[in-house]
C-alpha cells in the first residue's frame, strides 16, 4: 500500500508540471504579501517582490516579526535576502543577511561551473554539487526536492514532501482552489497551499515553537 501511495504522489507532481524552471510559472507575477500571525495574534509581515531584466529574475524578500508580551516586546526578528535565477530559471546567487532578535545570520550562495555551488553561511561554508532547493516556499520547486538549504543559515537538511489534499479556500475574499502540500525535516513541519491554477504559494503554516501562519494580503 505504502509504495501505492508513494506512485500516486509522484504522479501527482508530474502532472502540476515541476521542472527545473518552474519560475517560468511565475513570469507575470510582481508581489506576493503576507501578514504574519503567530497563534493567531498578528505579529509582522513578508513580502516578496518579483523583478525582471534581460531573462533574469530577481526575487525580494523582507521579513519582520515582533512577539510581545502583555505590551513588552521580547522577541525581534527582520531578514532580508535576494534570490536571482537565470534564464533557464536555475539559482544564479542567492544573498541574505538576518538579526534573530539581534543575533546575526548570514547566507551567501554563487553558482559555480559544472552546476556547483559555492556556499557561505552561519551554518555551513563549503562547496555543494548536488540537488536542493532554498527554503523560499513561494517557489513550488522546492516540492521535487530531497535536500533544502536555509535561507537564513545555509544549514542543510534533508526534506520529506507529502502531497496532502486538494482544498478550496477564500484568499482575499475570493474562492480559490489549491493543492497542499507537507514539507517535514530536522526542526521542519509546514504545509503549503498552492493555487492550482498557476501554483502561486496562497497560504503556509509553520509549526515550530507555537503556529505560525501566513496569510495572503497582495497576489499580483
């Protein structure tokens, strides 16, 4: 039965088109916005901010949280990392530096020959010449993927994705269908809605240290 299921789901993603350019998918999309609540309580935001030149695709992330504590802030955190893929939609560089409520983190990827990699991070410094994703859920590559790098880090896990269920839910007020998805991993457990018209990220839950959900605002 096990193996059944495992066929199915790799069925499954064929048939929503993953490949090495999957941010093809994404070629008219500008903005992706989210509110950020942590057990239910708004706590900050993450947008990302698509841009185009010349076949590259530039790919902006900020994120800010504060968690607080009848009224006292006890916990900040901001991040601001850049992705660029090239024009066969493969990371080109990736860059990010974070201050985790004032401790600094860093990752720093650059695409060498032969499909290497050169990776410099808090968690890991050395070259990488095999297969992963980042760990930008925006970008539904990362779900034909064994091995995902922080975005904050460039810690390396292993990563197991299991297609869940279709569902249809109301972003910003309007019907919309997606497929979800569950990513699990060493201090990893999400799940990911995506819109299965174009596969555009709609919604995640984090469980790590309380429910950490991320809600759409922009979509455009």
């Amino acid at each position: 039965m096990s193996k059944i299921i495992s066929l199915i789901i790799v069925f499954v993603l064929m048939l929503i088109g993953i490949s090495n350019a999957h941010i093809q998918h994404y070629a008219n999309l500008n903005e992706i916005k989210f509110e950020i609540y942590r057990n239910d309580n708004k706590v900050g935001y993450h947008n990302i901010i698509f841009s185009r030149d010349r076949g590259m695709l530039t790919v902006k992330n900020e994120i800010q949280f504060e968690i607080k504590k009848l009224g006292i802030s006890f916990y900040k955190y901001q991040s601001e990392g850049t992705e660029v893929y090239d024009q066969d939609g493969l990371l080109f560089r990736f860059n990010s530096k974070t201050s985790d409520n004032g401790k600094l983190k860093f990752c720093n990827i650059e695409a060498q020959n032969n499909k290497n990699y050169l990776i410099e991070g808090t968690n890991y410094k050395g070259s990488l010449n095999k297969d992963f994703a980042i760990s930008s859920y925006w970008n539904h590559e990362i779900l034909n993927k064994n091995t995902q790098i922080s975005g904050i880090t460039c810690k390396m896990r292993n990563q197991k994705v299991t297609f869940l269920k279709n569902e249809t839910i109301e972003v910003k007020g309007q019907t919309t269908k997606t497929s979800v998805f569950n990513i699990k991993g060493e201090g990893l457990d999400t799940q990911i809605w995506y819109r299965k018209k174009d596969m555009a990220i709609a919604r995640q839950i984090l469980n790590q240290k309380g429910i950490w959900r991320y809600e759409i605002i922009s979509l455009n």
